[in-house]
C-alpha cells in the first residue's frame, strides 16, 4: 500500500514548472470527472504550499472522488500516465509518476475504505 510520505516524495519531485503547468491544466480541463481533478488541485495546491512553509494534512484522492467517478477517475490516470510515459522526455516521468501513484492510491483506499491516506 501507498504510504502519504510515497505521496509526499512524488509530490516534491516534481519541478516548480510542472506544478504550474498541472495547475493550468487542471483549470482548462473539461469536468468529466470532478472528484479527481478537486483532488489533483488539492494535491499541487498541498505541494506549493509545503514549498512555501505551510504543512498541513494531504487526504488521499478518494477523499474527494466519489465511488460513482472511480473507474473514471482510474481510466483518465492510466490516460495520463500512458501520454505523458509515451512523449518520450524523460522530464515527464515525474508527473506519469504523480499520476501512477495517484492511481494506486486510490485502488488502494477503494479496497481498504477504512485507511486515511
């Protein structure tokens, strides 16, 4: 099982650009899925915050993805992992990282619904 401080890990490997670029990108996208992308700006919003001096609890995703948007949510992950895996720059193996993690995370707590993450 995925551990907050395995979140926490890829969370600060990712580079001030590409928190800022998930961060556009979570505001353009289309809301088909709600619940995994108010997680996903909660998770960069955590990390500059935590880069800013600020701590506090990061819950796991589906704190805030909804059972009806799980296999969503786990379709749109394997998506983004496989686009940003197959770009071929290896600068964007930290956010397929994000992603993959975020997705057995939350595989993680569907499973075991009694573990704060």
């Amino acid at each position: 099982m995925d551990s907050p401080a395995d979140m926490a890990a890829v969370l600060a490997a990712l580079s001030d650009r590409d928190l800022c670029g998930l961060r556009a990108a979570i505001f353009g996208s289309p809301n088909v899925v709600p619940g995994l992308l108010a997680w996903l700006e909660s998770a960069v919003d955590w990390e500059i915050s935590r880069r800013a001096g600020m701590v506090y609890l990061l819950l796991g995703p589906h704190a805030a993805i909804d059972d009806t948007e799980t296999d969503a949510s786990l379709l749109a992950l394997a998506i983004l992992v496989a686009c940003f895996r197959g770009d071929g720059q290896s600068e964007s193996e930290p956010v397929a990282e994000f992603f993959e993690l975020t997705a057995s995370t939350l595989r993680d707590e569907v499973e075991r619904p009694d573990t704060l993450q």
